[in-house]
C-alpha cells in the first residue's frame, strides 16, 4: 500500500493574530530542546500550518536530519512551520507510534534522500506527493503495537533521565548563586549569610565586597590548563570527543578511533572532573565537566581543558565558567577575533578572576552538590546506552529481522530474538513474514 493510505496531510493554514497566544513547533526549537515555542501572534511573522490534536509532523526540508515531531495533546492554538507537513494517523490501519517509528526509518529516509539528491544547496525538500507515494508494507496490528509500545517505552524512559537531570542541573545551578553569587551560604546557625548580616568586606581587586575571609584568584592560579597532550603511540585505540558533541554538559556521542586513524585534533588528556570548554563559539555553550572517563578518553583541540589543583574546587569553578556573566563575556571576546571564526583562546579564561570561598563551605556545598553531579553523570550514560539500543533495534524491528520477545538487554539479537531475515523491507516488492 502507499504511504497516503496510512496518513492524511492536513493542510489547513492560520494566519496568527496578535494578542492571541500559540504554541509553535518551529524547527529552531526541535533542533535545540524540542519544546513548542509558546509565543503571541505578534510575534510570528508569517503563515502557519493548523495542528491537530494528534498528528506526526514530518518535516520537508534536509530530511536526513529526522526532524519529527509526534503530537498528542490537547493544547489550544497549535500551530507548526510550513516546512513541516501534519500528518493523521489512520489508526484503523496502522498504529499511532510504530507509523512514528516507520516514518523516522533508515528506508524511509534514505528514500526521499535519493528522490532529492539532485536538488542543489543546502535546503533540499522533499515534494509532499512523492513522500505520499511511497510504498510500504505493514505487519498485523498486534505485531505493529508491539513494536510502537518496545521503542516508545525506551523513548519514554530516555525522556525521564533527561527531565531528572535538567532538574539536578537546575538545582545544582540554583545552590551556586545562592551560595557564591549572593553570598546567602548558609552560617553557622544555618541562616543565609549575607541576608542574615554576615560580615562583607571590600575586595580592592574586584571592586566589590565579599564575605570575610574569602579570597579572589585567577583560573590559572586554581587550574592546569591544557595540563596533557598524547602522541600517536600513547595508546591503540581511542574514544574520542569533538566540540560539537557535547553541550551544556550533554554529551551527545563520541567516537571510536584506531590511534592511527583518529582525527588530528584528537590530542587532549582528561581526567575525572576534567572541563572541557570548546575554543570556538562561546555562546553555543560547547562545554562540560567529566565525570570518571575511561583512560583513553581523548578529547579535540578545540577544547580549553581545566583541570582543578584542588578537586574540591572543580564544581564551584565549572560552574562559574558556566555562568551567564561569563559564557556572554566569553562570546563578546569571541567576537573580536582576529581568526576566520569567533574563538577565544586559553589567556582568556586562564585570567578569569573568581571569589574563592574558604575550605570548609567548598566542603559543605561539595557535599550536597557532587551526588547530584554523579548522579547526571548515571543517567547520562544511560541515556547513551539507551540511545544506541533503540537505534539498534528500530531497522530489524521495522524491516521484520527481530520480533518483540517481552524484555529488553543490551543486544538486540538476544533481547527480541532473530526470525528469518527479510530480503527486502519497508520499501519494495516484498511482504513481511511476520505473520
């Protein structure tokens, strides 16, 4: 049957009125959080596609790049760029999460890739009848809820590890500015400092007061910098992470590398409680802080990597050079560069001056904040590894190589059990033989 079979595109357009708030699924916001603008009509400058209660937007342009959203709420006033198509689900047909599921497939991709490949620039879009066109082949019902409940339960559980950290990282974040920006750490009594009357004493060099008894120093005064580079015959093989794999302490991927093949940046030694500050593009906020990396864990040249004289401190600095005040400072000497791209270099932070509390309140915030840090660092890793398992399983899933066996593990082979492969998949001539 045809993929028209299965969806509908509803194409139905709002014109945004201002005072009138939208929830907007644009692409900017499914590249950086996929979360829905919430903006007034005012705001939005141009038409936009009605979006029904449950749908799938499928998005025309670069589609290599998997940009789908599934909808299912009831939310007043959904709107999407035109650059996504909004797609009803025949429910008699198909099921709502394996149609999502078949939709963001290697084939499907792949497919409109080459229907495409001879459109030149950078903005390549599929034609909305070519895409309605394909032809698919369906397993049973039973066979397609199966699949649509394995993968959405791994996406599910993958979505909550990240809520949960954002929720660490937010409170962690909180307890910094609490401590070391308004200086409302707790005192001996427990009250906050500052607000409770503590001591403050002027800091000539800062031109500010502080709490009595705190210090300022600079980055380099506190850290190694670019403390260890490795040579080619330091190790057989790497892991490696790139800049652009890693932001705001999320690590996306790293690679595997044969010394010998790996990347010629890929020169930086790290170490636990390492950060790692990418060079280039401040703003983009390309940084993190590692939590316990294998000892062949390399990092790219590209990174400013510091590295705490005392690890008691690294959490209390990371989060200072994570800051606001200082990403914003970071980018506007960016700006400056002389280079072909905005880019700091180590002198940069290395100068960086930073109130340095007394031991023992490093101590006490460590205690409370360093769980939460390792605790990201746990579900972090789980993510990855979740990650990887779903995109293992999803082509022999869909392509049929793999049936549903009731538990997951870390192979897919064992944890849905092989049946006879497919010659062909979702695309083609063949059927399923999943009965």
């Amino acid at each position: 049957m045809k993929l028209k079979n299965i969806v509908t595109f509803v194409s139905k357009f709002v014109i945004p009125q201002s005072g009138t708030t939208y929830n907007l699924y644009s692409l900017p916001s499914f590249d950086e959080n996929k979360s829905v603008e919430v903006l007034d009509g005012a705001e939005i400058q141009s038409n936009k596609y009605d979006v029904p209660n449950k749908c799938i937007l499928f998005n025309k342009l670069n589609v290599r790049f998997k940009r789908v959203w599934r909808i299912n709420n009831s939310d007043s006033n959904k709107i999407a760029s035109t650059e996504f198509l909004p797609l009803v689900v025949n429910e008699d047909v198909v099921d709502y999460q394996y149609c999502y599921y078949l939709l963001i497939s290697d084939e499907i991709t792949n497919y409109l890739c080459g229907q495409n490949s001879n459109t030149s620039g950078s903005h390549k879009r599929i034609d909305p009848r070519n895409f309605l066109n394909i032809d698919i082949h369906l397993p049973k019902m039973p066979i397609q809820k199966a699949i649509g409940k394995t993968l959405s339960d791994i996406d599910r559980k993958i979505e909550l590890n990240k809520r949960i950290n954002d929720n660490l990282k937010a409170m962690a974040k909180q307890l910094y500015d609490y401590w070391f920006v308004q200086f409302d750490f707790p005192n001996e009594e427990g009250k906050p400092y500052k607000s409770s009357g503590g001591e403050m004493v002027w800091n000539e060099r800062l031109k500010r007061v502080i709490p009595k008894g705190w210090n300022c120093c600079t980055i380099q005064e506190l850290c190694d910098i670019n403390k260890k580079t490795i040579s080619k015959k330091d190790y057989k093989q790497i892991e490696y992470l790139d800049t652009g794999s890693i932001t705001q302490g999320y690590m996306y991927n790293t690679e595997h590398y044969d010394i010998v093949d790996a990347p010629s940046r890929a020169q930086r030694k790290v170490e636990d409680m390492s950060i790692v500050y990418s060079s280039v593009r401040p703003r983009l906020l390309h940084f993190g802080i590692l939590s316990r990396p294998k000892e062949n864990f390399i990092v790219s040249t590209g990174f400013i990597t510091l590295d705490a004289k005392n690890k008691q401190q690294a959490l209390m600095l990371y989060y200072f050079l994570t800051s606001e005040t200082i990403v914003q400072y970071l980018g506007s000497v960016a700006d400056t560069a002389v280079s072909s791209y905005p880019s700091i270099g180590p002198d940069e932070i290395a100068f960086l001056d930073v109130v340095l509390p007394s031991e023992s309140i490093i101590q006490r915030y460590n205690n409370i904040v360093e769980p939460m840090f390792r605790k990201i660092s746990e579900l972090r890793s789980e993510i990855c590894t979740l990650a990887k398992q779903r995109e293992e399983l999803l082509p022999l899933l869909m392509n049929g190589q793999a049936m549903v066996n009731y538990h997951l593990s870390s192979t897919p082979t064992t944890a849905f059990g092989m049946i006879n492969k497919a010659s062909t998949g979702i695309i083609g001539t063949a059927k399923f033989d999943m009965d």
